[in-house]
C-alpha cells in the first residue's frame, strides 16, 4: 500500500483529502504543522508522495520543502495550496506540481497518478468501494 505525507494545518482541507482518497488503497499520515513533520519525516522517509500546504501556523512549505531538498530526500512532492503568487517559489525549487485551491477531481487524480497507483479499495464483501460524494466538476476546497 502507497504511503503519502500530507502536511496541512486545516482540519477541513484535511478531512476532505482524506475522504477523497478513502476510495484508494493509501495510507495517509497527517502533519499539521512544522514541528509535526520534522517528528514524522525524521522518523520514517518511507513516504511515496506528500501533498504539501503553503500556508502553516509554525512555518511554510517551502521551508519544509527546503529542507527535503538539501536532505537529498528523493520523496516526490505536489504543492497544494491558494497562494498561487507563490508558485515561481515552487517551480524554482525543483517542484513540478503545483495545484491552486479549489482543486479540481481529474486534475488532482491526474496528477497524482504520476507518483502513486490509484488502485480502488475493496470492501470486505469483496466488491470494489465506488461511492461517489462529489460529482466530477465539483470543486473539493
């Protein structure tokens, strides 16, 4: 099972990722803030992918993703935030990903299926979960 890091302060915005991704077979660990990630990502580099916010109570995401490139950290990382002013910040770190709030369903499947298999989650009765909260043109936050 794919592991993804997802650094993001707001409790909202992290519960709707992760009902959005409850339909695939991932496993998702939470940062909240700075301090968090340090903790999470100096513990354990065994992550596939992280989502990263810009904006966090403690420190920003282009400090945090900084430090995983000078710590030659080779986890892929998709920029997830409103701040698209900040965007040539990303792009000129090396960050190929940058996804503005509110996203969109296929942009954000798309995108990431370049890191991860998005493989449906089977129920225990063996049938593939295909429950759909959001049609496809919904915005997510």
């Amino acid at each position: 099972m794919k592991k993804i890091l997802v650094v993001e302060d707001d409790d909202i915005n992290y519960l709707v990722l992760e009902e959005i991704l409850s339909e695939f077979e991932l496993t998702l660990v939470r940062a909240a803030d700075g301090r968090e990630f340090y903790e999470i990502i100096n513990k354990s580099k065994n992550f596939d992918l992280i989502l990263m916010d810009l904006m966090l109570p403690d420190t920003d995401g282009i400090e945090l993703s900084k430090y995983l490139i000078d710590q030659a950290f080779k986890i892929p990382i998709v920029v997830i935030s409103a701040y698209t002013e900040r965007c040539e910040e990303i792009f000129d770190l090396g960050i190929e990903y940058f996804i503005s709030k509110p996203i969109y369903k296929d942009l954000f499947f798309s995108i990431l299926s370049k890191f991860v298999t998005l493989e449906k989650r089977v129920t225990q009765d063996g049938f593939f979960d295909d429950k759909r909260l959001y049609d496809d043109q919904e915005r997510y936050f």
